[in-house]
C-alpha cells in the first residue's frame, strides 16, 4: 500500500484507486478499454486520463472517483487524498474536530448575510468572514470524503455504484 504522506498530487492518486481496484494496470487499461501506456502516464503525470476513460475509471471505487473529479476540476481542496492516519477511529475523530468548526462558522453565516444580496454589499470584513467559513465547510466536506473513502477500500461497499443508485432511485420515485 502507497504511504500517505508521500501522496502529493493527482497521480498519486490515480496510482492509489489502481491499487484499490486489486488490479494489474494491465488488466485495469483492458476494462477502461485504453491503452496500458494511458494507464502508465497518467500514473507518471506525463498526461491526464482521456476524458473517454474517466467516467469508467471513476466508477472503480471512491478514491478514483475522487481523483477524476480533481482532474477534471482543479479543485484539489475539496477532493485531495488527506496525508494523515488513515484508520477509520483516526477519520471519525478528525471529521468531529472539523465538523464542530465548520459548523460554528456556517452559525454565523444568516446574521452576516442578513439583507445582503450581492458582493458590492458585503464589507471587507464580511468577505473575510464568509471566505473563512466556506474554507471550514469545504476541509469539513473533504474529511468527510477521505472518511468515505476509506470505508469503502476497507469494507469493500462499492459506494460509488450505491452512491449512484440511491441518487438515480430518488429520482424515479419524483
């Protein structure tokens, strides 16, 4: 297994949702129906995986999911593979840390936004205060994330098929 302090950037991650999946690059490239030199590149970052190949690639697991949703967004923040303890007591207790402070920053959220529609309206203050707690909320959802993450490689719940399931069947049910 990849130790997680050395993970850095995208294909580190890739590289982590290849060995999750439990399979060669190989094997992995011949599903994705890519070419294994695709698979390899993109674990090297000489290139990104062809936007043909990151919704399959995605559907694997949680971590690869993630991964493509970094590589197609940029937004390494809200889908970064956290390098800290990755035991489940470790996330749980990470995730009640940041959950408290991303809640006290979303509590003062109504008073500050009270009568305010538009950016012109906001003081320097108020931009600080609410880019503050929107940065609580987005470590908080990336705890979360990594939390999720780690359940589903340890117990195997295949939560990106679950995940689209329960999401496509609250639809069907509208």
């Amino acid at each position: 297994m990849i130790d997680p302090s050395i993970m850095n950037d995208l294909p580190d991650m890739i590289q982590l949702a290849i060995m999750a999946c439990d399979k060669p690059p190989k094997a992995l490239a011949m599903d994705l129906k890519c070419s294994t030199s695709v698979v390899y590149q993109s674990l090297k970052g000489k290139r990104t995986l062809p936007s043909s190949v990151m919704r399959k690639f995605s559907e694997t697991n949680l971590i690869a999911a993630a991964s493509m949703a970094m590589q197609a967004t940029g937004l390494k923040k809200l889908f970064r593979y956290r390098k800290s303890d990755r035991h489940i007591q470790a996330r749980l207790l990470e995730l009640r840390m940041y959950d408290k402070k991303a809640d006290e920053a979303m509590n003062r959220l109504p008073e500050l936004l009270f009568n305010k529609n538009s950016y012109e309206d906001l003081s320097e203050s108020d931009k600080e205060i609410l880019l503050s707690s929107i940065d609580a909320m987005i470590e908080r959802d990336n705890i979360s994330l990594n939390l999720f993450m780690e359940l589903d490689t340890k117990f195997n719940l295949d939560l990106v098929n679950t995940i689209k399931k329960a999401r496509f069947s609250n639809l069907k049910r509208a």
